[in-house]
C-alpha cells in the first residue's frame, strides 16, 4: 500500500464503551457519512436541473468550435461518443455548419430531456455511494480539549494512538487531510463538464467525489482531521463497520480525565489481556493553563 504522508501516527477520539470494544476486538469503526454529526459533510456543489438548458447551449456552442475551428482538439477515441466526434470531424468539409445547427435545434427537447434523465440518475448514484461508503476519522493530535468533549464523551472517554507501520500496510498509510472551506466544493465546473461530455478531458467521477469527502465547513477546522474512506458495493446502506487492525497499530490509550474509576480498571484490566504492549496513560487537568497533561500509569 503506497504511504501518502510522513505521520508515524494519529489519533482516534472515542467514548469509553467504544474504546473497550476496541482493545477486546482489535478494531476501528469506520462510519457512514449520512451518520457524521455534520448534516453538511460530504456535500458538493454541482449544477441543477434549471442550468441544463444553459449547459445544452454551451455545450453546441462548443461542438461547433471543436469540429469546425480548433484543429488541435483530439477526442478520446476509446470512448463510443469520442470516437464518433472523431470520424464527424474527418468529414466537416461535407456536413454545412447551417445543417447541422437547424439538426441541433431540431433535437433541442430531446437532448434537455436526456441530460434531465442523466441529472436525476447521477444524483440516485452519488446518493447510493455515499450510503456505501465508509471513513475512519482520524485526528492529529491526543490533547485538543474540543475533540476531547465533543467525541471522547465529555472527557469520560479515552484517545487511541495509532501507529503507522510501513511493513503491517496498514490503512492509516494512506490517511488524507481534511480541507475547510466557507463554501461547498465544486464537483465539476460547466465548462469541465462539457469538455468531458464531448470526450476532451473525461472525468473520473468516482474520484472526485472521493476528493470532495475530504473537505468540511471551515468551522469545523479545529479538528485537524484526516480520513481514509473505502466506497464498496457490497457494502449496507448505512451504519457503521468494524474492521480488524493488527495489535501492532494500538500504541498507546489515554484515559479521559473524567472517565469514572470503573470503567479504568475495566479497561486497564482487558488491555493488560489483550494488549498488553499498549501503553496505558491518565488524562489530568493542567494546573496552570487550559489544557490537558498525561501521567503514565504503564
């Protein structure tokens, strides 16, 4: 598996049931982002149904330059439309301009109507993937008092430190940072969109929306997230997925500095069966300033 950064490790924020199912089953949860606690995440800008007559427009417009002006435009031959545009541009010195613009018009609804249906179906799709799509959210940091609140149950949880490892070619080696952004991120311009209609410049879709997923509203930016994400037909419709990592990639768990007395001993006890390499700290209050200190305890 390829390393996408120079990290030896990160963090995982977690209330203290989950982190006891993490130490007995060796395992992270990934989630579905229909279930992030941000209904904006995963979102992206795209055009509606009302510009598809405007797109169509553009898009003849475009057709006309390509095939009767631009000679250094090449098509993509290995797609069935490419390679279509490919022999209609070998014979424009036979097909007038004039007919071919009354042809257009003449098939205006009917193209609106199809790019209509593509829209709809597109959106069926995107929405179907977000569905099977699964993120390991993941931090960089292990003493962030607002993460600490927010997903670690209002510092009675505990924090996980992951390790990296080259040779386990574990997920975390290809973890990617988060972006924060005011406004939705542009899935693909009008003008993209229609060079990758006429087989210019094709689009890898999937990957797009893969690099959309790692982008949130910039209020959000405390955080200093990465995320790994696995987009799987075989995958359900939502809810999350525990998935195994070697004993290895625990490398150390910090307890909440409010994480009752309890469920310490519960997890000092199952981490000393089941990971017994796993260093153990404690979570305190600072004493001098707002922030967390850790005492090792094994």
């Amino acid at each position: 598996m390829p390393r996408y950064h120079d990290r030896d490790c990160f963090f995982k924020y977690v209330t203290n049931e989950i982190a006891k199912l993490i130490i007995k089953n060796h395992t992270l949860r990934w989630s579905c982002p229909v279930d992030f606690n941000d209904p904006f995440d995963h979102r992206f800008a795209f055009f509606d149904e009302p510009r598809i007559e405007a797109i169509f427009e553009l898009l003849i417009k475009r057709f006309e330059t390509y095939i009767w002006e631009r000679d250094d435009i090449q098509f993509d031959e290995t797609h069935p439309f490419g390679s279509i545009l490919v022999l209609f541009k070998k014979n424009k010195d036979v097909i007038p301009r004039e007919v071919f613009r009354r042809n257009a018009e003449t098939i205006r609804h009917r193209i609106i109507q199809a790019g209509q249906r593509a829209l709809a179906e597109f959106n069926e799709e995107t929405k179907r993937a977000r569905l099977q799509t699964r993120v390991l959210c993941l931090a960089e940091e292990n003493d962030n008092l607002l993460m600490w609140s927010h997903y670690s149950g209002s510092h009675t949880g505990a924090v996980f430190k992951l390790n990296a490892i080259d040779k386990l070619d574990v997920p975390l080696l290809v973890a990617k940072k988060v972006r924060y952004s005011r406004e939705y991120p542009v899935l693909v311009a009008e003008e993209e969109w229609v060079n990758h209609a006429l087989c210019i410049n094709r689009i890898d879709m999937g990957r797009r929306e893969g690099d959309l997923l790692l982008v949130k509203g910039e209020d959000w930016c405390y955080e200093n997230e990465w995320r790994v994400s696995i987009t799987d037909e075989t995958y359900p419709l939502g809810g999350a997925i525990d998935f195994r990592e070697p004993s290895e990639v625990f490398g150390a768990i910090y307890l909440g500095c409010r994480m009752p007395r309890k469920d310490e001993e519960e997890i000092m006890e199952l981490a000393g069966q089941s990971l017994p390499n796993m260093e153990i700290w404690k979570a305190v209050d600072g004493q001098r300033a707002y922030k967390i200190e850790l005492e090792r305890l094994k």
